[in-house]
C-alpha cells in the first residue's frame, strides 16, 4: 500500500488535506515528467472488458449509469483489490440516490483526471493506496448519488406535471401521491438528459438507511463465492496469446545474450522475444509459455548488479545504527542533557527483513491494439494515469488512445502501484515486439513474483530512553536504518533534507508527551527494489517503538496501559482506543494459567488502532496467538462490518510477517520462491478476533491499513510476558529459535 503522505496527528481535516495536496503536486513537480503526462490524459471512462456505456445504459455523470432496467452501475475512481472500496463507494452513491441496492454494481473507471482524480492526494492523478479511498469518495459520490436522484425525479416531474417536491424515491421507485409510480430505467432516458445540478443538499445522518448499516451485505458477495467474479487473470480475449518472462536473477543484471531456439520448438511456442526488463515466452497457453521459458538460455550482464547477501547488508545496517544519524526527523527539546540527568537509560536494536506482498493473484496484464488504433490494457490499474502515459509512449501512440479497463484484483498491498508500469509495461512491449498482430496476457507465476523485486524494505532500528527517579520517560531516540522507497521515483521531491517520510511514519509522530527526543535517519544505497507495502513505514516503526515503550514502562515498575495513558491527552483518540481494547480485553482480570497479555497502539492513515493479544506457550519456547481484541477510530465506518474486516484481515496480514515472512538473499539472489519459504499465516494460526469501533461523526479516514502495525508489537509485549524474552529481530522464528 502507499504511503501516509503527512503526519496527520493533531492536524485539522482542512490542513491535512491541504498538506496532503501539497505534498503530492510537490512531489510530481520534482519527479520524472509524469505530471504533465496526466494533464494528456482525456480519453472517456473506462470499464472493465467494456465499453463505458451500452445503448441501453444512461450517463448521470463520470460517477453513475443507469440503464432501462434499472441497474445502477457506479464509475470507482478508486482500484478494488478487496478491501472493499468499491461497497464503501456503492453504499454513498445507494444511499443519495435511495436505489434499490440489489440493482447496484461499480466498474473500474480511468482516463479522466479531473474526475477521478484522488482528492486525498489533491486531485493531481488518480490513484487508490495511503488507505485513502473514503477519504477521497466520501463528498464526491454521495454528491453524484443525490445529483442523480434529483435529475430523475426532476424528469419523473416533467413526464407527470407534478411538482418535484411532491415525489418520493425509495429503494429504487419513484412515487407520487396520486399513485403513479416507475422504476429508475423507465426516466433513466429522459433523466439523463436533464441539467445536472451543481449544488445538492446531502442527507442528514438521522436519515441514512445504507451509510453506517452494520448487516448490509456487500453488493459482490455472491459472485466472489460462486467464483464468477472476473479479474485479470481471467481474461479471454479472441486469439489471445500468453507470455511468461524470464527476469534477471540479480537485481540490476541486464541480458547480454540469449537463445530461444530450442523454445520454439516445443508445441505451443509461438515465440521467444527481448524486452527491456527480460525475456519473454510468448505460447498459444500458459503452460506451452511456461515449458518454452525451461528451454531458453540466457547469459547475464551483471557488472552493476546488487551482489551482497542479507547476512552482509544487515551487517552493514547494524554499524551505521552506531554512528551518529545522517539526518534528523525530530528533535525535540534536549535528549542528550535529558539522557545525562536521567536515573535509568535503556537501549535495545531491532532489525526487520525484506517483506514481500504476496498477493493472490500474481502480477498480470493483457494488451492488445485495435483496428481503429487504440489500445487497451486490461490489469490491476492502482496507479491508471501512469500507465496510460507509459502504455502509450511503448506503442508509440497518444495517451489518449490508451484505453484502460480497470480489473478487480486478488491483493496488492501496494505492489501493483508502480511508477514504471511494471507487468503493464510488459504487456505492451510483447505485444508490440509481436506486431501487435494478437493480443498478449503477460501472467507472472508465484516465482515470478516472489523474485522479481519490490520488497518492504528492511530496516535496523537503535532505540535509547531515559527515565527519572519518578519513573517518567523524559529521553527518547530512535535511529533509523534502511533504504528509502521515494528517492529516485516521481515522489522523489519529498525527500527533504535526506529524510524519506515513508522511513520515519509512525516514529517522528510519536503521540507520547515525551520532551525530550530525536528522530535520526540513515538511507541506505542497496540494488534490492523497494516499495510501499501494507501500512509502509508504521510496519517497522510502530513494532520499534510499542515495544520498547513496554520496556520502559517495566523498567519504571508501571502497568504498559497506565504508562501510556499518562502520556497522553485524556480525551485523544489514543487514550480513547486504549481504554476501549482495555475494557473489552479485561485488561485487569486474571488471565486463566497459560496465557499471557501484550499491548500496542498506533496511528497510520488517520486512524488509529489499539490491539491486546492474548498467547499462549507450548512450554518449548514457541507461542500461539489465541485471541485479539481491537479498538478502532478510523471516523465514521461508513460499512462497520468492511471496516471489521479489514481490521480483522490487517491482523492476520501484520500476524504473518513478525511470525514467519522474510526475503532473504545469498549473493545478491532472492532464497524464497513460494510458500513453502516464504509462509504468510496459516490459517490454523489465525486467532479469534474481536473488534470494536469507536462511535465517529468526523469524516471517515483510513482503514486498509491501520490494523497491521499493532499487532507485531502487542504479539511481542504478551510473548515477552509468556517466555521472558524480548523479541527485537524479525521474524519471530528468528528470535524464538536462537
């Protein structure tokens, strides 16, 4: 996932959006051209594997459609990867338009900037991550929902000669005292030809029947579990081709050679071509691609490839966290003075590895040129403005003439928002390298995608705190160690005074009244690709710092909930989730023999998220996690049960990592290949989780991510208490195996 652009603590909603768009026009000013490419971008909507519109479908506006009979399709700025993004955008449409919402269904839309542009990221490009998606919708669609509910019943208005005020609509009918009635398809026609208006007055929360309806069921549910459901992966086109690639086995390796002769040969092989980012085999079918790709040689120029293991680099990371930071993200008060007068000092080093995201659809694209000369590309677009532009300049055409149909997509986390286009990009070199003479699906296997870069980076954290004879934390550092993921992309520019604020989020932040404290920063120049990945930087920086919060608070003899509430406001969000989980967990009440409790809170994307896990140990020096309990703020929950799900599936996301996922490498090449070494949570590990949401009439904020960087943290403070052992390296196999 993306980044959380800005510090968002103690900002108000108009500052952090004006911070937030700032940010994002500075960084697309200062990075590869990419702005002006956007302001190209004018071709008309775009819909999965469809035209925008059918004869008997109506435009309300870039957001709705209506058709004759009925059906509502809703236009999403915004990519559906499930996390639901495109309920959460159904329901504010449904609920302005009062439509009957088992007539509703969204489709991907892209192309027009000024549309779909993220209001979130200032409306510079379109794009879905930062947990961002409500946050940009939530004006927007209600408002495309009640301007279209107004344009039907002015035309329901007309056709009857009544006044408009005397209709009614509800779940999909428009009424009249009189008696006359009729679906939304019979003035969907009429409507869609009426003004639209420019100032709509929304619902009052009193009368919402949709927005905050904990038992309303997803529009998607039935399709997703009957299989029906379509993503790229399932892509059928006419003639259609598929390709494999053969990626480089060092990161920064390029081809200095190769012989696909023998590819071609095998059945099904229709070719063996060069791209710039590899070798692709194209066959008739995936697995004539896939036994094509075991017969190609290839010889590799790796002069300026990365060679060193992670055994090396975190060697190296260890060091730098020694020396003095290369730059400061805060410095607050004097923490050298503080540390000199403290009564106790402690200091502890974590270190996390590379992650990969894992989705379950690994990365695919298809793309073929039309007779009249344009081109589509069908994919998980999370970042659609990019790969216009980088579609269009390898096929040697327009932006404008690159149609893009917005798959769904089995996960990303972040790995399909890329600045190069990546497997888009891919798509559009075979085909092209073809002649465009059929269309071409570019499909990564589990390897393919577990190798071919693009990684969490991986960091070393060196923590000191002071503590006085009171027991009051009046000293904190942190230094910071790892790669940046903005340096050297469009948000390069963000970069300020060699601070990447992708690397210190969730550290620099702190809520903690602490007043003395520096935030310091090393970046690492390393050859492995980098990326934003399910809650960025509070993956590492929450862990670092909730832990080592635990720590001083036992070294100051005081409960880990009452040492954190006594450095924050009473009334903050914070406490307020503190005192929630704390409530529902029973903090206080004995635990049964056996298990053991652990604590943490963090902020991430607006929200924030207390968790209290609860384990327990097989007496080996292994543990279990059996339960977790959750307080959530993320503003209003305009789908409760979405944002219980995605709190419950952070959880299991954030489980998988600290317990068992790393990349590792061994000179320079990646060990990991599937799931059998690289092992996200079995399911046999999940615990029961509950979660409970903080009443909320500020608008929504984030939810995607925020319930991943909590539980590290809580898991290691309840497995501190279980076995007597800190846990400071990743993953916990690591620590709990030495």
């Amino acid at each position: 996932m993306l980044p959380k652009f800005m510090q968002l603590v103690s900002l108000p909603a108009a500052k952090v959006q004006a911070s937030r768009r700032q940010f994002l026009i500075g960084a697309l000013a200062a990075g590869t051209g990419i702005a002006v490419g956007f302001r190209l971008l004018s071709a008309s909507p775009a819909v999965a594997g469809e035209t925008a519109t059918t004869s008997a479908s109506h435009a309300f506006s870039p957001y709705v459609t209506i058709d004759g009979d009925g059906k509502v399709t809703v236009l999403s700025s915004q990519f559906e990867m499930g996390q639901g993004s495109y309920n959460g955008i159904a329901t504010l449409v449904a609920e302005e338009l009062d439509a009957d919402w088992s007539t509703i269904d969204v489709k991907g839309a892209a192309g027009d900037v000024k549309a779909y542009g993220n209001i979130a990221f200032g409306g510079a490009f379109q794009g879905t991550g930062g947990s961002t998606s409500m946050v940009s919708s939530w004006e927007r669609y209600r408002k495309a929902g009640a301007a279209a509910r107004s344009m039907l019943v002015a035309a329901a208005a007309s056709e009857w000669g009544v006044a408009a005020a005397e209709i009614t609509v509800d779940k999909g009918i428009i009424a009249h005292s009189s008696g006359k009635s009729g679906g939304f398809g019979v003035f969907a026609a009429k409507a869609a030809t009426m003004p639209v208006p420019t100032d709509v007055a929304l619902k009052q929360p009193s009368d919402w029947k949709l927005i905050g309806n904990a038992g309303l069921k997803r529009f998607d549910s039935a399709r997703k579990t009957n299989g029906t459901e379509q993503y790229t992966i399932d892509i059928k086109l006419p003639g259609m081709l598929t390709a494999v690639m053969i990626h480089p086995p060092l990161f920064g390796a390029k081809v200095k050679s190769f012989d696909g002769s023998s590819a071609r040969t095998v059945k099904g092989v229709v070719d063996v071509v060069e791209t710039p980012r590899g070798i692709a085999v194209v066959g008739e079918n995936m697995w004539a691609a896939i036994k094509g790709r075991e017969a190609v040689t290839v010889s590799w120029d790796d002069m300026a490839a990365e060679k060193r293991s992670t055994a090396q680099l975190m060697s190296a990371y260890r060091e730098l966290a020694k020396k003095t930071p290369a730059a400061l993200a805060r410095n607050d008060g004097d923490a050298e003075t503080a540390f000199a007068g403290a009564t106790k000092v402690i200091e502890a080093n974590f270190e996390f590895p590379y992650l990969a995201h894992a989705a379950m659809e690994p990365l695919n694209a298809v793309a073929r040129m039309n007779e009249d000369g344009t081109l589509e590309v069908w994919g998980g677009h999370q970042f659609p403005d990019v790969y216009q532009m980088l579609a269009g300049q390898v096929a040697g055409i327009a932006p404008e003439k690159v149609r893009l149909n917005v798959m769904k997509t089995g996960g990303s986390f972040g790995r399909r928002a890329v600045f190069d286009g990546d497997v888009v990009v891919e798509a559009v070199h075979v085909a092209k390298a073809l002649g465009f003479r059929a269309p071409v699906k570019v499909q990564w296997t589990r390897e393919d995608d577990m190798r071919a870069g693009r990684y969490r980076p991986a960091y070393v954290h060196s923590l000191k705190a002071g503590i006085d004879a009171n027991g009051k934390l009046v000293a904190w550092s942190n230094h910071i160690v790892g790669q940046s993921i903005m340096a050297k992309t469009a948000f390069d520019g963000m970069v300020k005074n060699g601070v990447d604020p992708t690397s210190v989020e969730g550290a620099n932040n702190l809520p903690y009244a602490i007043p003395n404290q520096t935030v310091g920063l090393t970046t690492t120049e390393v050859g492995v690709p980098v990326l934003w990945w399910r809650s960025v930087g509070s993956t590492h920086t929450a862990f670092a710092a909730e832990t080592f919060v635990d720590e001083v608070a036992e070294a100051a003899g005081r409960d880990p909930i009452e040492f954190r509430l006594s450095m924050l406001e009473p009334q903050s969000r914070h406490a307020t989730v503190l005192k929630l989980a704390a409530e529902k967990a029973e903090w206080h009440k004995p635990l049964p023999e056996g298990r053991f409790r652990g604590v943490a809170v963090a902020e991430s994307f607006g929200s924030v998220v207390a968790e209290i896990a609860e384990v327990s140990t097989d007496g080996n020096g292994q543990i279990q996690v059996e339960r977790v309990v959750a307080a959530v703020d993320c503003g209003l929950a305009i789908n409760p049960d979405q944002v219980r799900a995605q709190v419950e599936g952070g959880i299991g996301f954030g489980l998988g990592a600290i317990l068992g996922e790393e990349i590792t490498l061994t000179d320079g090449k990646v060990d990991q290949s599937n799931f059998d070494l690289y092992t996200p949570l079995r399911i046999d590990a999940m615990p029961k989780v509950e979660v409970h949401i903080v009443a909320s009439a500020n608008p929504p904020s984030g939810i995607g991510e925020p319930g991943v960087p909590p539980i590290g943290p809580a898991v290691a403070n309840a497995a501190y208490r279980a076995l007597g052992k800190r846990i400071r390296v990743m993953p916990f196999v690591r620590s709990l195996n030495t």
